[in-house]
C-alpha cells in the first residue's frame, strides 16, 4: 500500500504541475491588469480632489448649488480592477481541485492495479503451495511404503536367505506377474544391505581375526587363561564423598602368580586402555600378563561387547574364561568359568578357591577343557569344585580305613 500511495503522490504532483502551468499566464495577465487599475484609480482620485478644490472656489448658483460634472470613468475602472483578480484566483483555486481530485482518482486506480496484480500473485502462489504439498505427501506416503516393504523382506530373511530366495525366483518355473520388475528392485536391495553389513563389520568386529600371535612350535602345548577385569580382579566403586575409587578382588595378585606357571595370561576387558591400563599396571606390577585386550578387540553384538574367543588365534580345546559378566561368554559358553561378580564383599575367597581346578587341569592335561567345564553345568564351579574334592578326600579316607581294616583282620 505504501508503494501505492506514493505512486499516487507522484501523479498528482504531475497534474499539479501541469494545471498550475497552464493557468501561470492568465494570473500574470490578471494580476498586471491590477496593478494597472490601481494606478489609474489613484490618478483618478487626484483629479477628483483637483476638482473639488476648484469647485469650492467657484462660485455657487442662485439655488445655492454649485455645478458639478458626471463623475470620473476613472473612478469606475478601479472598482472594477479587482474583479479579474477574484476571478483568476477562483479558477487556480478550480483548477487545482481537479489536480488534486485527478491525483486521488490516479492512485485509486493504481491502488485498484496494484491490488488486482497482488490478488493474481497470491493466486499463483497459492496453486503453487497446494502443488508442493501434495507433492510432499506422495513422497511421504512412498517413502513409508518402501520402508515397510524392505523392512519385512529385513526382518523376515538373511541375507544370504534373500539371496537364495531371488536366485529361486529367477527360475523360469517360479514367475511371477511382476517378477521382471521385483528381481532387479530386490536385487539392488542386497547389494545394498550386503554393503552395509560389511560396513557394520568393521566397527562391531575385532580388528584382527588373530589378536593374539601365533604360538612357537615347542610352545604348542600351553594352555591359554583368558580373564575378564572388571567384577572378576578388581571393582570400580564411586561415592560422593571420595569419588572413583578401584579396590583389588581378594587373593588376585596370588592368583595371578600362581596362574602364570602353568597358563598364557591373557586379560580381556570391554573397557578403554585409558581407563585399562592404569589398574593393570598397579594389580600387575610384574607383568605375569602377557597380553592385554580392550574394548576394540571385543565384537559388538546386540548392544554388548562379547569376547569372541575364535579370534585369539589358540586352539578353543585349551583356552579358559574366567570371567563374573554374564554376557561376556555369550559366543563360546563351553569355555568360560562363571564367577560370582564381587562387589567389594568381605571373606571372598572365588579365586583361590579356583586355584586348585586349574593346576589340576594342566597337571592331568585334560584334552577338551570343554568338557570339564560341562561338567560343573549350572553350578558356581569354585564351591562345586570345593565340595568335589571334598567328597573325594572322604572318598579315599574311607577306602584306606577299609583297606587297613582288612589288612588287620
């Protein structure tokens, strides 16, 4: 509106000018025609007054009556002088109206343009919204359509499922109407999602298939000892009044020791070296660990970091974990030794209770540790363990009390 008003301005100003020019001569006509009147009134009312001296000076009539002449045309001519002044004024006056009256019916019909265009405008622009939006949502509805297509062919098979089922398809005998276009879509979507997988890979994966070296020939008999850190040698506890503070499991430095006679030390932890390293360092001071695994060397399966024991580069037969976290083992349960998790509790004795069943398992050279594990199925294998030997102490008590026995009758 403020462009159209000031469109208005600017014609009325034109029409100012223009009617202010064409009226410019006849008020400078006008107005000299004045002035001249006005002298010609003031030389008029001289001679009148000449006239009248004259006429008292002369002599008066019988009657008393002096003679006087008809008055003045001069007398006239200046009452008159003004009137095409009045006129001339009355016509500026006229002609400026209209000016001003052509100005506003000038930006009236700007403003009635100006509108009408504005109008055409939001018009076009309201088509081109509804065309976007309806746009918008074609893509919406498709895009949710294909998310839901390819998810369930995602949840429903495998990739290499997938890959079968199309191969299946592609058989002249298992056609379909549609086929020729649901074998390339289904195509590029396993390549697609076979792409992806490997991606994943690389992130969820250890980054080696063999994290450990391999053994020297005269060394192929060692056993491997893989313990898991936290809840298992040491625990991390924070209070608001200390803060972060880590606390050594009872009997792990001697566990250690003893361990490192007779297996390959190996710590495996889902935690960062940073935070790693400066606890091994104090627990271990006497590097009886050889090698230390961290968080990168663990594979990331359903939000848990798993110790996936095929990558260590040792025959599974003669490698133990020992480890207190439930989802640790989760890949190869047959090898793992189940600790209690110790939160900081008095009187735990679980790793030199756990003494005793390694030295034995490496002084009678089980061939399948697996199977020994198997054995202590469903129990906490340090008390099992304890109570089996125990049985087995009275066991052999009870036979050389026998035997004695015999021997003195």
């Amino acid at each position: 509106m403020q462009h159209i008003f000031s469109r208005g301005l600017q014609a009325g100003r034109r029409l100012l000018r223009t009617g202010i020019c064409s009226e410019s001569n006849t008020c400078k006509r006008q107005l000299s025609d004045g002035v001249k009147s006005r002298n010609s009134s003031t030389t008029s009312s001289s001679s009148t007054a000449e006239q009248a001296a004259s006429r008292k000076a002369a002599p008066q009539n019988a009657n008393g009556s002096s003679n006087t002449g008809p008055p003045s045309s001069n007398s006239s001519s200046s009452a008159t002088g003004a009137v095409p002044t009045m006129e001339a004024s009355s016509r500026l006056k006229a002609s400026m109206q209209k000016s001003i009256e052509a100005a506003q019916e000038a930006a009236a019909q700007a403003a009635s343009s100006e509108a009408g265009a504005g109008a055409q405008e939001a018009a076009g622009d309201g088509r081109a919204m509804r065309m976007l939006s309806r746009a918008g949502n074609t893509l919406l509805l498709a895009g949710l359509g294909g998310t839901a297509y390819f998810g369930y062919y995602t949840l429903r098979y495998k990739t290499e499922d997938m890959q079968n089922l199309i191969d299946q398809r592609k058989k002249t005998e298992n056609e379909f109407p549609g086929s020729s276009v649901w074998l390339p879509v289904m195509s590029w979507y396993v390549d697609q999602r076979r792409q992806l997988e490997e991606t994943v890979k690389k992130y969820s994966d250890p980054p080696s298939e063999h994290l450990l070296p391999d053994l020297p020939l005269h060394a192929r008999h060692v056993r491997t000892l893989v313990i898991d850190l936290d809840d298992t040698l040491i625990h991390s506890d924070w209070t608001r009044g200390r803060g972060w503070r880590t606390f050594k499991r009872p009997g792990a430095e001697d566990f250690l020791r003893q361990m490192a006679q007779y297996y390959e030390l190996v710590v495996y932890t889902d935690q960062l070296p940073t935070y790693a390293d400066p606890i091994l360092d104090r627990l271990d001071p006497q590097r009886f660990i050889q090698y230390r695994l961290y968080r990168d060397s663990t594979q990331y399966i359903n939000g848990k970091h798993v110790r996936n024991l095929n990558y260590l580069n040792r025959d599974l037969e003669k490698v133990l974990l020992i480890t207190a976290n439930p989802d640790a083992h989760a890949l190869q349960p047959d090898n793992a030794v189940k600790l209690k998790p110790w939160k900081l509790e008095a009187g735990d004795t679980a790793l030199l209770d756990l003494i005793p069943l390694l030295e034995q398992v490496f002084r009678t050279n089980v061939p399948d540790v697996r199977a020994m594990v198997r054995s202590f199925e469903g129990q906490d294998i340090p008390s099992a363990y304890r109570e089996r030997m125990a049985r087995m102490r009275q066991q052999r008590t009870a036979e050389r009390r026998g035997f004695l026995g015999s021997l003195r009758r």
